[in-house]
C-alpha cells in the first residue's frame, strides 16, 4: 500500500482507486456479465456528463444500462458529506441501492428501496451478494 501511495498524489485517492479495483474485480465474480456491467467511477446520467461519479456504478444490460447501483468509498471524516450526496443520487436517479463503504470503520452501509437513511449492511440488498468480503482485504 505503502507505494501506490507514493505513486498517487493524495493518499485518500490511492486508497480508494486501490479498493473500488478490488471491489470491482470481486464483483465480477458474482455478478453475471449478461446482466451487470460494473464501471469505475460511471455516470448516473448517461446523457449529462457533468453529473457526480461514484466510485462505482452497476448497470443493468437489459434495460439499455441503466445505473441499479452505486457504491462510494468514504471516511469517517467524509461520512456525513458523502451519504447526503449519495442520498440524494439515489432518489434522482431512481438507484435501487446506494452502498456506502467506510474505509476507516471497515463497514458497509445500505440505502434501498422505500428507506429514507442508510443502516449498517453486510449484504447486498438488490444483488444478494455478501459484501463483507472485502473487509479482510483493508487488514
């Protein structure tokens, strides 16, 4: 970790490209590439290239790549800022779910469906994956 934080500029940068790679990789595993298509740092607006870009967004194929899902990587510090913004993605864009994975806490937090603030997740909600598996991957 140590030199992609040297090869980076900002430390918080390298850390998070560093974990939305291993995030992205991991869920091409368990994700079908005939249904999903994970991008790093994807639009929500396909057609308005000035909206804000998660670290990760999860098209849905079948339905002309329309974003389902969105993961931020934050911080403790960040958290409050973050979750705001991600909250109000998520109902603009219709998002089936937002995740939230806190760098420093090692844990994952979840808005979806009718719910109107993020709970504490270990599993996908809409993807039914479990997502704790990249906790062990930080340590």
């Amino acid at each position: 970790m140590d030199i992609l934080n040297q090869s980076w500029a900002d430390p918080l940068a390298s850390t998070k490209k560093f974990f939305s790679r291993e995030i992205l990789y991991r869920l091409s595993k368990l994700l079908s590439p005939s249904t999903y298509e994970i991008v790093l740092e994807g639009d929500l607006d396909l057609f308005n290239k000035t909206n804000d870009q998660p670290d990760i967004v999860i098209y849905q194929r079948k339905q002309n790549f329309t974003p389902v899902i969105a993961i931020e990587l934050s911080t403790k510090a960040r958290f409050l800022d973050d979750s705001i913004k991600a909250m109000n993605q998520f109902n603009i864009y219709g998002l089936k779910e937002f995740l939230i994975y806190n760098l420093d806490e090692d844990q994952w937090y979840s808005i979806s469906g009718k719910n109107t603030v993020f709970g504490k997740t270990d599993t996908s909600n809409v993807l039914q994956v479990p997502l704790g598996i990249y906790n062990s991957s930080i340590h």
